[in-house]
C-alpha cells in the first residue's frame, strides 16, 4: 500500500517550500551564497515548526552531487536517498533514546571516519536537550575541534536546558511560531490539492487546537477526511477533538452571568449527555472570560474579528452589566476548579461546586 499520511506528502522539499521562517530561510540562503557554512547548527523552537524538516533540507544542500548549494536538484542520487531516509552518511538520532554517555560515545568513535557516498558525514540530533550531562561533555570535545569532513544540526524544543559552552560553539536558530494566516493558507491550498473543501469555523477550530504546529493540524484534518471524504465540516472537528459547540458555551457563561441556575444546569446535562470531558468545559469557560475581559477594558477595537463573532451583540449587552472586578473574581474561581479537578475522583463535582460559586 503506497498511501502517505499528508504531513509526509506535503513535507517542504526545498527551502523556499518552508511556511513562516521567513529569516531563518534568508540566513541559510546567504550562507550557501556567502560560502560560510558553519560546521554546527542549532535550530530551535516548538514542536511541528519545520526544525527537522530544515534540518533534512540543510543536509540535502550540502550533499547534492552537484555541489553544495541553496537549491539542491532533487534528483541525484544522494538527494533522493535522503528524501527517503536511507542516506549512508545522514546520520539521524533520536536524543531521548540515546540519553546514555556510552550510545553517544559510540556513534562520535565513528564519526572519524570519511563519509562514503557524500562530501560530510551528517549528524541530525533531534530533541538535542535529551541527552545526559557526560553525553554533552562528549560532544563538547568533538564541537571544539571538528573533522572537516563532519557536520553537526541539532534540534531542539528547550534550548534553556542546552549548555551555554554547547551553543557558544554553533550557530543558533530560534524558529518562531508560525501566524494563524500562514497556517490556514498553508492548510487551505493542500486542501485544494486534495479536492477537499472546508468550512470556515472548521479551520479556525483546527489551528487553536493545534497551536501552530502544522503537524497536528494536517493530523486533525487526516482524522477528518476519514469521516468524510469530500468536505471538512465544524461538526466533524468538533467530534473529532471532542470539542463543546460554541453555542453550548455561549449560552452557559450567558445563564452563569445571568445568575440563572436552571438553565445553566440544563447545558451542562445535555453537555455531558455529548460524553465530553469535564475539563474542556473549564478551559472554555476561562477562555470566555478572558475574551470579555480584554473586550470589557479595552473595547471592541481590538476584538479579534472571528472569536464569538456571531455573538457580538448578545457580548454588547452582557458587558455592560457585569464589572470587569466581577469577571477577574468568575475567573480566579474556575481556575481553582481546575486545580481541584486534577486530584478530583469525580471531575463533575469540581465544574460544579465552581459553577455554584459564581452563581
């Protein structure tokens, strides 16, 4: 079976393929130009943001039969090995499974030796933070003085737990979060790819779950498409995530203002009629609050133009009854529910006793 899940489909397969990472792309373009490649990388930065995708591109450049340069031509056969993983001298290493000092030790003993097919001996360490003191101190000796033939691009998602004698011996990258607009282009024009379509509210549900990484978010809609083929639909992200109906949590923060206690027991019923985790219902509430706080202290200026946006009138009305003292204290009071939610044997009592509280 041929299939490819899409992250890997849609995996960037040269440099300019790269979404967000606007300067880091630029740096390593000039560097290829300048002709000063540095023997040590570092790219860092959360997790899904394309560090060991930039990683394998970088490896690629360098090892193109061609020669070394920004546009490696894809088509050799070095470049091909590595774009399926199994290039002899692209050696990748998970640094949370090799954490011990005698792994490490063994894999740098052979880094000595000349490359076999390219012009370097690659070394990729991902989760570069992994690995133990003694493995550092290891590396260190062969940063300080490198073999020509050997290059070093270490990745990592917590570059404060890297020595400081450790970076002060590569060049450092810190990728950055790559911006919702950058995301859904990215996710709308691999749908179109796809023949897939998707509604609107759809997408905007799939970036905030998936926080900027674009790996999740092409694993959500993966989950998606499963349920049907041809259109991407609200309902199904919602499913799929486990999510609570927009309108579901509008209404119960509405009623939990209004002070009415029937109504707002009746939502949670049918919520958890819906087998939905009692946390999420906190973690919306809070972010309710959060929104009408900002709204209430600095207006609808600034308002993010897609969050509760078929609400805005019902939020006009709600904000100018309730003081901003009033939703800090709402607020403090469900962040209490979710710390006692953590060593709750029953989770709904939690929501419950919080939701009393305000009421």
């Amino acid at each position: 079976m041929s299939y490819k899940i899409l992250a890997r489909k849609y995996r960037p397969k040269c440099f300019n393929e790269i979404v967000g990472q606007k300067y880091i792309i630029k740096s390593i373009y000039n560097s290829f130009k300048l002709k000063k490649i540095h023997q040590s990388w570092i790219f860092s930065g959360k997790s899904g943001i394309g560090k060991t995708t930039i990683s394998r591109l970088l490896s690629k450049s360098l090892s193109c039969k061609i020669g070394i340069k920004y546009f490696s031509c894809l088509k050799c056969n070095n470049c091909i090995e590595i774009l399926n993983g199994n290039f002899v001298d692209l050696i990748e290493i998970d640094a949370a499974s090799k954490t011990k000092v005698e792994e490490i030790k063994e894999i740098l003993d052979n880094s000595k030796y000349l490359p076999i097919k390219g012009r370097f001996k690659i070394y990729i360490i991902d989760e570069f933070h992994m690995l133990s003191k003694h493995s550092f101190n290891a590396l260190l000796k062969i940063l300080e003085e490198p073999y020509k033939h050997i290059k070093f691009i270490l990745a990592t998602t917590n570059i404060q737990k890297i020595p400081e004698t450790i970076i002060s011996r590569c060049i450092c990258f810190n990728l950055k979060e790559i911006s919702k607009k950058q995301i859904k282009r990215y996710l709308i024009s691999i749908l179109k790819k796809e023949n897939i379509k998707i509604e609107k509210n759809a997408i905007e549900i799939i970036y905030e779950e998936s926080k900027g990484n674009i790996r999740s978010s092409l694993n959500i809609i993966e989950q998606a498409i499963l349920l049907n083929k041809n259109i991407i639909t609200e309902k199904n992200i919602i499913n799929i995530l486990g999510k609570i109906e927009q309108n579901k949590m509008f209404l119960l923060i509405k009623y939990l203002i209004l002070k009415n206690k029937n109504k707002v027991f009746k939502i949670l019923n049918e919520i958890n009629a819906s087998n939905f985790q009692w946390k999420i219902i906190l973690d919306n509430i809070l972010k309710l609050l959060h929104h009408f706080a900002i709204l209430k202290k600095f207006g609808f200026s600034i308002e993010k133009k897609t969050y509760m946006k078929n609400y805005r009138n019902e939020i006009i009305k709600m904000l100018k009854n309730i003081k901003l003292s009033k939703i800090y204290k709402y607020y403090k009071i469900m962040i209490s529910g979710k710390k006692e939610i953590k060593i709750s044997i029953n989770p709904r009592i939690c929501v419950e006793m919080a939701l009393l509280k305000i009421l």
